[in-house]
C-alpha cells in the first residue's frame, strides 16, 4: 500500500538511523526510500528535483509536503502523527530539555562524530586512499573533548537525559556516537557514565535499534568489499 | 519588580538580539542581564556557577529553570508564555517550515555569519591586530555562498520565509545578516529578493528593531573606542 508518509535515508547516516528507529518503535507507517549517499544519488533524478531542494538526507514529504533536516522532521512527526509521549515529553519542560539538547548536539556531537567519520573513513574511500593521520588526530581530539562535554552536560545519575525515561535525545545521541564506533573508535574508555547509559539505551531501544544497527554495519561492509573488488579489478588490469 | 523571566544576552551576539527583539515585540515581562562576551563575563562568577552550565549566550532562567540555545529558549518561550500566532503559526505547517529553517540556519548561516564577523572583527579586537586578508576573503567566500543559498531556497515571491506574516525565521535571518552588515559586509550587491525581504522585515519588526539595533552600534562603538584608548595609552607609555 502506498504510505503518506516517504521516509528517504541512508543508514550511514546517524540522523537517518535514529528517525527510523523513532519511526519504527513509534509505529508511525511509513515508506521507507533508501538513497545512497556514497553513490551520489541524492544530488540527482527525482530526489533533487522533487523530494528535497536541500540535497541531503534524511528528508521526507508527508501527503506531498517536502521537508528537510532531520530535528524539523521530529518535530513534524511529533505533531502531526501519534508519538508516544516519552520521546518528547511535555512533563516538567521535557520539550525544553530536548530541545536544549539538540540544538547542542547540532553544533557539537554531530560536527565531531560527522568529521571522524570522514576522516577514518568516508574521504578515504571515496579518494582511495589512506586516512591522514594528521587529520585523524585533530578530529579524534575533537571528539574527545565534545563526548567529555557530552557525559558532563548531559549525563546524570538518572538512566537517560531526562530522567527515567528514554527519549529522542538519547536516540538521537546514540546513533552519533554509533557513527564513530562503526570505524573503530573507543568511545568508552575512561567513560565510566557513558558507557552505563550507553548500554541502557541500547537494551531500552532493544529489537528497533538492533536491527538498524545490523544494516549499517552491513552497508559498510557492502561498501568496503565493492572498493576492495574495484581495486582487484584495477590491479588486474594494470598487470596485463 | 522582580521577573520570574531572567534575560542573559550580549548585543553584540545575534541570537541575544534576535530573542531581545522577540520578548519585546512579544510583550512578555523579563528581566534584562547585559553580560559582557568580550569582557569575558559569561565565563565566570554567578553566571557561571548558577546561569548556565553552558557559558553560553543567550540564556534564560525561568522560574529558577536554566535554560540554553537559542532556538531551545525561542520554543521554550512559544510554549510557556502568552506569544503572538504569527512568530511559529501552527497552520499549514508553518512550525515545520520554521523548524526548517532554524536547522538550517544553525549549520548554515549562522557558521558563516559567525565566521565572517570574528574574522573581521572580533579576532583583530581581542589580539589588538589587523585582519588576516587570506582568513577575511575565505570567510567572505563562504558567506556569499550562504548568502545565495539562503535567497534560494528560503525567500520567494512572497513577502517573509513563511508567506505574507513575519516569523521567527525572518527575525533570525535578519539579525544574522546584521551582524555582516554591521562589520561592512555588501551582503545586498547583486540579491534584489535578499534586498527587498531585509526591508519588509526591518519595516514590519519596526521600533523593537532600531531600539536593538542602535545598542548593537553603540556597543561595537564603545569596544573600538576603549582598544583605541588603551592603543594611546600603551603609545604614550612607550614613548616615555
């Protein structure tokens, strides 16, 4: 049956995983439209011209409506479709807390988790090359000191950010540090607070969480191994 | 009398202008705390310890609740108090199209204008030195990119972001391109629609505008009187 509401993502991107976790625990229906960024499809064909004028993932359009950028689309959705109260709760400002949390990861977590991502491994791959340890080394420090903020900031003695309850920062949160995680970076260590919550959102998000996981771990995986074939293929026909 | 709304803001920062001018023209009663960036007052004291963990601006306490981030601050305020319609309309999906272009603008407009008004002002004042001419023209780059962009996919034939009502978007947008124009910036040469939508916003925002904007010159002003005071000072003392 065709949905009203067209989810487009890439599960290499940590804002797509984290709305279709949200999408899918909140049983929002959706149609579900993977592009794949790596492979430029979202610079061309319909996407560009009909879906998204912004060029970038996630976006969605609900009865027709195109929009972008993934914490308006949460928003969106929480308006306009039935959203469990937990992920962005009016109770004792939840909604301000959340908010103040996402504006925060905008500038921090996600420029940090984004640009090791790229450096360990998007640049790489998409150049052929290796990673500059110089530029990993910046970014790594970056990220250092952006998820010590994150554990002072944010976490508490209570399970989640806001409390006893999970919501749509602690997902949004994980799937950032997820991107850095993916190509090797330890996020837990020396991180005695991070590591608990760490642990309790991934068993709270349980099934919705653990299979989104499994396909981006498995597009990377899809990606490493075409470049590896590409590069036998090169090499092959370099030798004759 | 005592307000239970407490105002932290700096002029020279425009998301302290933007929210300024959105308490005013909103007629919510709140308490105003100039706190010195250049002076360093975020960084130390009561604002510190009991303000804001962030050391941010602006920020607000409410009730004794510290909040931080602006756009946070922005829906906490649209959510609390009694707030004009028409600043994030709930009809034919205006919070989302706001929500939009304030993500947006977090990534987008607000690192280039940022950007271009340390590099040509704040960095020389703080380290009493010239501009860098190579650091200036990529910054000048970067922000007639952000510009065209923004003429682009936010303004239309209509008159404001959202149709024929100002919103929040346009008073953001407007204090970003302020804070360019204010260290001048052409940010108009050759954009007639950007031209013509900063007029109908300055014109509708109307006295709540120039009041703010005449302290954001005044305040610019002073900081250069004072580094040319203390520069005399420091050449009389040499030459003794």
């Amino acid at each position: 049956m065709s949905q009203s509401l067209k989810f487009y993502f890439d599960f290499l991107n940590q804002s797509s995983r984290a709305l279709y976790i949200f999408l899918e625990a909140s049983k929002i229906p959706f149609e579900a439209i993977p592009i794949s960024m790596v492979k430029g499809e979202h610079l061309t064909g319909e996407f560009r011209d009909k879906v998204n004028r912004f060029r970038k993932l996630p976006a969605i359009t609900d009865h027709g409506y195109q929009l972008s950028e993934s914490v308006a689309i949460f928003r969106h959705l929480s308006r306009e479709k039935l959203v469990p109260e937990h992920w962005y709760p009016r109770r004792q400002l939840g909604r301000s807390r959340t908010d103040e949390y996402l504006a925060w990861q905008q500038t921090n977590m996600d420029v940090a988790c984004t640009d090791y991502f790229q450096q360990k491994w998007l640049i790489p791959h998409l150049q052929k090359t290796r990673a500059s340890d110089n530029a990993l080394n910046v970014a790594g420090k970056h990220l250092d000191g952006t998820l010590n903020d994150f554990e002072q900031l944010f976490l508490s003695s209570h399970k989640f950010i806001l409390g006893e309850n999970i919501s749509f920062a602690d997902l949004s949160a994980i799937c950032e540090i997820d991107q850095t995680k993916s190509v090797g970076f330890s996020a837990f260590k020396n991180r005695h607070k991070l590591s608990r919550w760490y642990d309790l959102v991934r068993d709270e998000l349980g099934p919705y969480y653990k299979s989104v996981q499994e396909q981006f771990d498995a597009a990377l995986k899809q990606s490493n191994q075409r470049e590896q074939r590409q590069g036998e293929v090169q090499a092959q026909a370099l030798k004759q």
